[in-house]
C-alpha cells in the first residue's frame, strides 16, 4: 500500500507499462546515438602526420571534415530531441515514491546541447 496526502491507496501497477519500458529504450537509443556521434568525431578530425605518412609521402587532411562535422549536428540535435521527450514522460510518470527519474536523460541533453553549442561557435 502506497501512503499519500489522500490517504491509503492500493498498488494498481502490475508491473513496468508501456512508457516506462520506452524510457529504458529511450536511454539505450540515446547513448547508442552518443557512441556513434563519438566515433564521427574520430572519424572527422584532423589527421595526424606520422614517420609511416612521412616516409610514403602520403598527404593528410589538416582541417576538419565539414560534411561528416553537419551529420554530427543534426545527430546532437537527433539527441537532445530523444532527450527531451525522455524527460518529458518521465516527468509525467513520476507521481509515486518508488518511480526514480533518468539521470541518464539529462546528462545525454546537456551533453547534445555542449555538441551543438561547440558546433555553432567552432565550425
């Protein structure tokens, strides 16, 4: 039994319903989306000269890649977007004592928004 200010109410939850099973998918997508993101940073960046590059005398790209760099922003926007909505239901889902809140989410929509930040000073 759940004790609040109306008074004792019986437990009708039977288990996770549909919303808080998407918030779990919410949070996997959105951290999938961050790894990926990651690895199109790597992929984007400047690369570095070494002896092996040197001694082939291949050239390497001193700049950033610009189009790999506006599929990063539309991801981070991809982000913050699934973010959000994450949030969103989790605040309408939160009313008992035992629901706990995503931190996950919220450290997923800073992150999107420090990305697009960066992107629309730098780049």
């Amino acid at each position: 039994m759940i004790v609040n200010n109306t008074g004792m109410k019986p437990e009708r939850r039977k288990g996770p319903d549909i919303w808080v099973k998407a918030l779990g998918w919410f949070v996997v997508f959105g951290w999938f989306l961050m790894f990926v993101a990651l690895f199109i940073i790597d992929r984007a960046k400047p690369e570095d000269e070494n002896i092996f590059t040197k001694a082939a005398e291949i050239e390497v790209r001193t700049t950033w890649n610009q189009e790999l760099i506006n599929y990063l922003f539309y991801l981070m926007i991809f982000g913050l977007c699934i973010s959000i909505i994450g949030i969103v239901i989790n605040s309408r889902r939160h009313h008992r004592e035992d629901d706990r809140f995503r931190l996950t989410l919220i450290i997923l929509g800073i992150t999107s928004i420090l990305g697009i930040i960066k992107y629309l000073f730098s780049f």
